[in-house]
C-alpha cells in the first residue's frame, strides 16, 4: 500500500499537508487545502477550477476568494508536485535479517544484564512473574550459576573485541537483576571480580542493579566500591503509594525500603547523588505528580515512571489487573522524558515529542542518516534491532533480547558447559514474525514511522493485532492533536529539538 | 490580496540566514531567493520571522501591508513560492511551522553531554576512505612536491627514506576495518614501486570489496613497466602528471595502459594559464579521456587562483543546495568526513594539513578516529566555525571547506569577501 499525502486541519482551524515522500509538514492557505481535498478525492482540479470557478468562488465555511486566487493555489500545487510533495511513498517493509546482522548487533550491544535469581523477599502484586502474568517463567528459586554467567562473558568478549565493534572507549553494562538480586549475592561478588580479569580492547564494565532495597544495608559497602548504578524500586513517599510493594506475609515493605534509602544517603552522600536512581510503578495508588514531587523534593532525583505492563495478563485475572490500573490519562508518563519533564511538565508533551522525531523531517539518527538521507527498505515494525541494545540471560539460562519480553522469545541458550546461540536460526526467528506481521503493516498509515514493538502484539498468535495500528482516519487524528498542541506551545518545538535526546 | 490582518509565512524548506548587513530567504527546493540589506524594513522581518518565538510566522496588520516594501515582498515570496499570506480571520489561533532545526541523536553534541556513551558510540562506522602511504623513497626531484599532497591526492617524498609501512601493520589496519562503511582505499608513495611488497600487497588487498586506487607518477610507472602486471582490472590507477611533460613517455604509457585495458584516471597539476594551455593541448593530441587538472597553488600564483578557482555568488546558488545539503553543510565537512591518511612513518592524519591524531605503530586506528570525533578539525571542518566566513550571510548555501582553503588558510577562496 502506497500513501502520498495526509490533508488535516487542527481545533484552530489552520490546515495542513503533511507529505510521507519528503517528511514534511507544511502549513497550507485554505484554497490550497480545498484543492487538495478535491485532488484526494480523485477529481481533477484544473478542469474543476475551470467549470466552477468564475469571478469569485465560495469555499462552504471559510470565505470567498476570486478566480487569480485559484489561479495562483492551481501553480502551487504544481510547484509542489513537482517536488514530490504529492507523490505516493512505499517504503518497503522487506528488509529482513540474516546471520551477520545478528552477530553484528551483539559484537556492538551495550549491555548484558543477568537475571541472578528468581527468587525474591517481596511479593508485590503487580510482579511480572506473579499471578497476573502468563509469558515468564514461574519462580522456583533459582539462582543463576556465575560458571553460565562467565561462559556468556568469554563468548561476549570475543566479540567486542573483534573487528565487528564499531565503538571505542565505549561502556558496557553487567546488569544485576532479579527477582531479587541481593539474594544472590555470592554471584555478584564473583562475577564483578571475573570480570575485572578481562581484558577489553575497546570498552570498559560498569555494574548496575535493580533492587527492592531490602538488602541494601547489607551489601552497600560492596556496591559502593565497585561503583554500582543502583535502581531502587519504589512507588512513592507514602506507604499507601506503595500499597502493592509487600513482604510475603502481606505487611508493607515500605518502612524497611525508606530505611536504607536513608542510611545510603547518609553513609556516602556523593555515591547517593551519582549512583542511585528510583524506579517507580504508576498505578491506582499513586500518581505521576506525586512521584515526581516526592523524589524531587526528597532526594532531588528525577524517578523513572513506569506503567504497568499490560502484556500477556492471565485473562482470568483481566478485570482484577485492570483495577490497579492507573486510569487517569494524562499523567501516563514515558521513561525515556523524565528528565524533560522535570523542568517542563505540560500535558502531552511526550506524545509531542515522538512526533516530533518522527513526523518533522529534521531528526536524524546519526551522520550516516544525514548524508544518505533517503528512507529506504526498513524492517517491518519498531522492534528494536536484535541484541542492538541488550542481551539478557535468564536464570535458568535462557537467552533474550531484552528482559521485558515474554520467555517464550528465547533466542538461545546458554548452561556451564556451552552457549547455544545460532545467529541463522535467530535470523529465521526473527524474519518468521516479520514475515507474519507484514501483512497487518502493509495496511497500517503508521507503518513508515512505527515504534511499536511486535513482542507486546501477540505475535505468537494465529490472529496477530496491533494496538496501534492506524488507518487514514487514525492518522488524521494524530496529525491533527499534535499540530494542536504545536499552535498552543510553539516553544516546545524548539526545546525538543535543542535538548532532547533518546539516548 | 486581501487587506485585512494576515498571516506572513515562510515555507519549511526555505532558509532564512541573517548577518550584520543582510538577510537570505534562499529556497531549497528551486534555488530561488531573495536579499536585503540591513537597510531595509525586510530585513527587520527577517529577524523576527527567524526566531523561535515566531517560528518562520509573523502577524502583518492592515498598516503593515499598506507598506510598499512589504506589499512588494510579500508579493515576491509568493511568486517564488518562498512563503504566503493567509487572512487571520480564518484561523482562531496563530498557525505553526516546521523550521528546520538539526537534531542528529547519535552526534557528538548529544554523545558529548551522555552520561553512558561518548563520541566513541559507533563512530567506525563513519570511516569510508583510507590513504596509505606506502614509502617516502623517489628517484624523482619534483619542485612542490612537499606540498601537492596537501592540496589533492598525490605522491610525496622525504629524506626519510627508510620509512616504510610494515605489510603486517597494513593488514592489521584492514582487519580493524572491517566494520567501517569502507569504500575506497587509496594507495600513494614515494614511488610505490620501490615498496618491498608491493606485490604481495595488491593480493590481500584484492581480497576485499573496497575499490583500491594506486596514485603513481607517470614517470615512474615508465621506469617500471615491467610491474604493471601487478594490478589487475579491479584496481584503479591514477596516474599523476606534473612539471614540465615528457611527451614521448606520456604518450608510450596511455597505449600500454589503454592496451592493458586498465581502469585509468589521469590527474594533470598546474599552477598557471599557460601550463594549462599545454597540458590541453597534450590531452587533445594523445586523446586522453578521462582526465581532472588539478590547480596548484604555488604561493605566488594566487591571481590564477581568483580567475580559475576563487568562486563567485552566481557559481554558489548554481548548485542550488537542498535542505540536507545546507544540513550537512553547518554539520561536518563533506570532503573530509570519514577520511583518514596513514603516513609512511605510521603518523594518522584526518587531513595532511591538519594536526596528528595518533601513531598506528603505538596506538589502533580506532584510537585516532576517537580522536578526530572527540576534539579533531577536519571532519567538522565548516563555514560556520571559520573567519571571514562566519559572518557571511551565504556560509550554509557555499561548498564545503576545501584543501585549498585548509592549505592556505584562507577561507575565502570567492569574490565575495576580499
């Protein structure tokens, strides 16, 4: 399916074109957007400005303009027909991976994170391994052997090393997951300490740690000497906020968490001013400005603001999952802005952003992006590129591209005495989705520009769907909101433009 | 025209530039423009078109268009489908348009403020071009022949002569590579032919996808024509030709390398209009064809630098820029961006006329592609960042800065500013 142009106009009434061939949005006089409204609707607009336009023409709603107006808006269309503006655009969904692309995104991956056991001291409702979720593993106590642990570091490094790096100086994560991470601790120690033994030629290891905070009195000194990036999870300043945070005896874990926030605050100031940052889940008991008033105020620390995540809900549990919810629709916030939004909370400015990115023309990856300039054949759907940003190894061994996809995507497998990790079955893997998705994209308008991963769209499935995708009534819409937005806080665009970053 | 209050806006692929005398509406998409100087109301309105707050949108009251220079402008942006009018009354808030502002996510203004990654992320990939200077060692005594090479791709030689990129050296280097967008390999001496490997070399090299260009004097492809059989149809040569020609020995190599069916360029130097007269007429009666004279500055001949290669007003809006053109042009320079030279002494330049970057005896090419990313000249070598040109109302619609220009430190090689 080909598109060429999308005509829209905003709640303040001024029209607009948007062109998919040359990326650009471009304000239009109302007789502009009359023709090309007349144009979409396949009728021939210089015969038709010729029969019906005499002296002077009325456009229903808008106002009357003479026979040289039409005159002059019939050129400019022209002109901007002639430089593509109207021309249909098909960026073709056909790219699709082979072997080498895989190695390739893993030899310049940026993190390997592990998830050093299933087991956890908390059991907080809304747990992606507990009852609410069908796609993890179920907890059983497992701890990750640091000898898979290690066997995935040699093979790693094998590859960062190679020629196939195209990074220098370049800082590569060891991520500590869990579960609970704390309670595997004897691994943390070994595998920092293994680690340390490795020879990089062109990066170095940073550590880093998601943690409940139960345990941090405990393991704090350790952490602070080897310069851990520690992530506390914690849903707010209240213990109410933190209603589904709870030991597995049902009482808060609330008071404990704050506890040791504090001790680390007090114990080493400058560690806790560089080192820790706050996670926060949104949901029913708490909300975005509360979250970030608190750890502004408290700790001076902008929170990671996570939703819940609505992937594979166990559908007995749908209405139940659906309370804890956070239903007000405006404070849904976006990891990637928080640090935006700090300074410059004002409604939709995420939505904003991404279009933005998307929809100005003006944003551009890298300096390959900019001298090439050209869209051509792109992998269907927003799915990051495999192992492009991580690799993550399950407790028991399972190999992922990412730690918030179900288990069922496993690419590999890895135990103490081999790595199993087939770059062309990866390859197939990969491709097979695509392949199935495809179809839904080719009829999708959003599907030059999509963000959406296809690991959340029950790609599994017979019948796949997207919650995202649009048709052109859809995409009007958007246009529409967005450019909205824009007449109300033209400043923004520049903000966005001058500071942020993805990355 | 209606002569009620109207909305005056400027097209999203137009480029507003502004400077202490002048304004520039230049539009990307046909090369049309207009200009005006600091004297005039247009330019008043330039200045408030262009900033944020009005975002390429300004209001223009019933006064304002009773004005015959902004009646007049606004009826020229129009017919140049540089901007419009459109009545107020038909919109119940100020529209908004798209300037173009350059976000590059993974550029070193971005990766330079990052807390995890710095210039370093994926920077091979931008490596596209190689120089490598086999030896220093020549039996030729060409005059300037210390400085061609830092005007365009040529031969040079030193007193050095020992110096000699080590085969194994060249190998590691193109095994580092192999994850670069790599597309050219250019190979220079010395006299290449007194490399020890040579031979040895154009074998391994073959064996990957880039195109290697060997630069050779013609001269001293005559003295060791029993060597052409080293190269073979994939390879490119160009053959370099300066002082005074030797007929007979330019004639005998174009028939053999025409016999051989090479893939053969031939680059001419000259510094005047008389040399260049000769060397015409040479092309012509030995019916060379695929040939560049390059101009050679001498120091002394910079009256034929203004006629031949100083550039004028009409020679930059020929080229008639596009939006990603002038992107590019107040990013990084186009000429020189992915470009390294690998002296015969293992120095690592991203220019000759630039600062070293490293040693690739000492350290690995990634080090010094880091060091061009992070704090080198050549790749972010642009108008914008130069004198006089910093100030000139034309620096984002001028080619890229060239060697000459890097060379002689003047940056304005045009007839525009004296």
């Amino acid at each position: 399916m080909g598109v060429d142009y999308i005509l829209f106009k905003t709640v303040n009434e001024n029209n607009y074109l948007y062109s998919y061939n040359n990326n650009q949005i471009v304000f239009l006089h109302p007789i502009m957007h009359f023709l090309l409204n007349l144009n979409k609707r396949n009728i021939e607009i210089n015969k038709w400005v010729k029969k019906n336009v005499k002296r002077i023409y009325e456009i229903k709603n808008v106002g009357k303009f003479t026979k040289s107006d039409f005159e002059y808006y019939l050129k400019k269309i022209d002109f901007y027909l002639d430089n593509g503006y109207l021309k249909d655009y098909n960026i073709q969904n056909t790219q699709r991976y082979n072997a080498d692309n895989i190695k390739f995104q893993l030899a310049n991956t940026n993190q390997v994170s592990f998830e050093v056991t299933d087991s956890c001291n908390l059991k907080c409702e809304y747990c992606v391994y507990g009852e609410y979720y069908v796609n993890r593993d179920k907890p059983m106590n497992i701890n990750l052997n640091s000898e898979i642990a290690k066997k995935t570091l040699v093979y790693l490094v094998n590859l960062w090393n190679s020629s196939l790096n195209r990074s220098h100086k370049k800082m590569i994560a060891i991520g500590f997951y869990g579960g609970e991470a704390l309670l595997n601790m004897d691994f943390i120690i070994d595998i920092v300490n293994y680690s340390k033994k490795i020879t990089l030629k062109h990066s170095y290891f940073s550590y880093h740690m998601t943690t409940n905070g139960v345990l941090l009195d405990k393991y704090i000194d350790f952490l602070v000497e080897n310069d851990f990036n520690i992530s506390i999870s914690l849903d707010g300043g209240l213990e109410s906020n933190n209603k589904y945070r709870k030991f597995p005896n049902q009482q808060s874990a609330f008071k404990v968490i704050y506890k040791n926030i504090l001790l680390i605050q007090n114990k080493y100031p400058e560690y806790f001013k560089r080192r820790i940052g706050f996670i926060s889940v949104l949901h029913n008991q708490n909300s975005e400005k509360e979250i970030y008033n608190f750890f502004n105020y408290k700790f001076d620390k902008t929170p990671l603001v996570l939703n819940l995540d609505t992937d594979s809900i166990n559908p007995d549990l749908i209405d139940e999952f659906k309370k804890m919810q956070q239903t007000d629709m405006d404070s849904i916030s976006d990891i990637r802005f928080n640090k935006f939004k700090k300074t410059h909370v004002v409604g939709n400015v995420v939505d904003f952003t991404n279009f933005v990115f998307t929809y100005s023309g003006y944003v551009k990856n890298n300096y390959l992006g900019l001298l090439s300039n050209k869209r051509e054949s792109k992998l269907p759907t927003g799915t990051c590129e495999t192992f492009s940003r991580k690799i993550f190894i399950t407790a028991r061994g399972k190999i992922l591209p990412c730690e918030r996809i179900g288990h069922q995507f496993k690419v590999g497998s890895v135990n103490e005495k081999d790595i199993q990790l087939n770059f062309e079955k990866i390859a197939n893997q990969y491709n097979g989705y695509f392949d199935k998705i495809d179809q839904l994209c080719n009829k999708c308008f959003l599907k030059n520009s999509c963000g959406v991963c296809m690991f959340k769209q029950k790609i599994e499935s017979k019948d796949v769907y997207c919650n995202s995708f649009k048709d052109y009534g859809k995409m009007v819409n958007l246009f529409s909101i967005n450019l909205s937005y824009a007449e109300q806080n033209n400043e923004m665009y520049y903000r966005i433009l001058n500071k942020v970053n993805y990355e | 025209m209606n002569n009620e209050n109207q909305w005056l806006f400027i097209e999203p692929y137009v480029v507003i530039t502004i400077n202490d005398k002048k304004a520039l509406f230049y539009n990307s998409l046909n090369g049309e423009k207009l200009e005006y100087s600091n004297s005039s109301k247009i330019y008043n309105l330039a200045k408030r078109l262009n900033s944020n707050k009005n975002s390429y949108i300004v209001k223009l009251s019933k006064i304002d268009m009773d004005d015959f220079e902004i009646y007049k402008f606004a009826k020229n942006i129009r017919n140049l489908f540089i901007g419009d009018l459109v009545n107020t009354s038909f919109s119940q808030l100020k529209p908004f348009q798209f300037k173009p502002i350059l976000n590059i996510q993974k550029g070193v203004y971005f990766l330079k403020k990052s807390k995890d990654f710095n210039v370093g992320r994926h920077m091979m990939q931008y490596l596209n071009e190689l120089t490598l200077q086999l030896n220093e060692k020549c039996s030729l005594d060409c005059i300037n022949c210390d400085s061609y090479y830092k005007q365009f791709s040529f031969c040079t030689k030193s007193n050095k002569i020992s110096n000699e990129l080590d085969i194994n050296q060249i190998e590691r280097i193109i095994e580092d590579i192999k994850g670069t967008s790599m597309q050219k390999i250019k190979i220079i001496g010395g006299d290449i032919f007194k490399y020890s490997e040579l031979e040895e070399l154009n074998k391994f090299l073959n064996k990957y996808p880039y195109l290697i260009e060997y630069y050779i004097q013609y001269k001293n492809l005559y003295l060791n024509l029993d060597m052409i059989n080293v190269f073979n149809e994939s390879n490119s040569l160009n053959i370099l030709v300066n002082g005074d020609i030797d007929f007979g020995i330019l004639t005998a190599i174009t028939e053999l390398l025409q016999k051989k069916g090479l893939n053969v360029s031939f680059s001419f130097v000259t510094s005047n209009n008389n040399e260049c007269g000769k060397i015409e007429e040479i092309i012509s009666n030995i019916g060379i064809e695929n040939y560049t004279i390059r101009p050679f500055y001498n120091k002394s001949n910079l009256s034929f630098f203004k006629e031949n290669v100083f550039i004028n007003k009409k020679d930059i809006f020929e080229e008639k820029p596009t939006l990603n053109d002038i992107f590019i042009r107040q990013t990084i320079n186009q000429i020189n961006f992915g470009k390294l030279l690998i002296k015969s002494n293992g120095d690592v330049y991203s220019n000759p006329n630039d600062i070293k970057l490293g040693n690739i005896k000492i350290d690995t090419i990634y080090d010094s592609v880091f060091n061009e990313m992070d704090s080198g000249r050549s790749w972010w070598s642009i108008r914008t960042k130069v004198k006089p040109c910093n100030k000139c109302v034309y620096n984002l619609i001028c080619p890229p800065i060239s060697n000459y220009e890097i060379y002689t430190k003047r940056y304005n090689l045009c007839h525009i500013h004296r």
